[in-house]
C-alpha cells in the first residue's frame, strides 16, 4: 500500500533494481548460451544508460561473476527468459529472491534458495557471489523488493533509476 509519495518513489526504485538485475541476469544468460557477445554489450549498455560508466563497471564485473557462479555450479539447466519478456521464470524468481536475501542478511533463506537453485546442497560459492553482488547493488542504492515497512526505516532514499 502506498501512503506517500516518498512510499512510491522507493518501491519504484525497488522495481527499476528488479528490472536492473533481471536485464542483466537475461543477457549474460543469453550469452553464454549463444556465445554471441552482443548480449553482454546490451547487458552493459543497460548498465551504463542508467547508472553512468563509471558506476556500472564495478557492477557489470559482478553481474559476470554471479551468472558465471551459477553456471559453474549448477547440477541442472538454469532457466531464462528473453530481455524484453514482462514475466520472470521460477530460476529467474529464484535469482531475484537469492540476492533479495543476500542484500538483507537473511543466511537462511540464502541457502535454502541457493540449494533449489543450483539442484543440490554446495552452494557456498553462490551465495558468496551473491553477497557480493547484492553488497554491489546496496552500495548504489539498489535495494530489491523493499516492502512498506522497510521504506519507513530507511536511512536515504533508494537511487531513482529514471
């Protein structure tokens, strides 16, 4: 529910972060599946168009790493959509709820969905990559699926992507 203007401009920012990560996590996907370098030029043009290049270098090594990690690790077929696509997969969902957590401490729900993720119970590797790249994320001000109560406690306002 939305109370306030302040309420509104963060779950916005909440879902420019969302439509960030997912534009990110489609094209190093669609990358490495295709091996067609042109995915991750989109990826960081996506990057670069809305944070500036030089905030979005660090961010698009990390985004590397996290997909990387994933592929390495996994013990079946990681699923993706195409960039433009409005509905995320259940791996896609998983991806976002992975690095929600990471961004907010949650080491359970880190695990819980890295292990349903990867298809198996070693995903130390993961969630390290996924802490790293949610600690990247917050370090700009984005902040993934900030709820009401969330946003009442904030100590700034999330970075406003448009």
């Amino acid at each position: 529910m939305i109370t306030s203007a302040f309420d509104a401009d963060v779950q916005a920012a909440a879902a420019d972060a969302e439509r960030l990560l997912f534009t990110n996590y489609r094209c190093w996907m669609a990358g490495y599946s295709t091996r067609d370098i042109s995915c991750w030029e989109i990826a960081w043009n996506a990057l670069a168009g809305t944070l500036g290049v030089d905030a979005a270098r660090p961010l698009y090594g990390e985004f590397h790493c996290f997909v990387r990690t994933i592929l390495e690790t996994a013990r079946r077929d990681i699923g993706w959509r195409p960039t433009g696509c409005r509905c995320p997969c259940r791996d896609e969902t998983l991806v976002l709820a992975l690095v929600q957590a990471s961004q907010r401490g949650q080491s359970d729900n880190e695990a819980t969905t890295a292990r349903d993720l990867l298809g198996h119970d070693d995903c130390r590797a993961l969630v390290a990559s996924s802490r790293s790249l949610g600690r990247a994320l917050a370090a700009l001000d984005l902040r993934l699926g900030l709820d009401h109560a969330e946003a009442a406690g904030a100590s700034s306002r999330p970075r406003l992507l448009h």
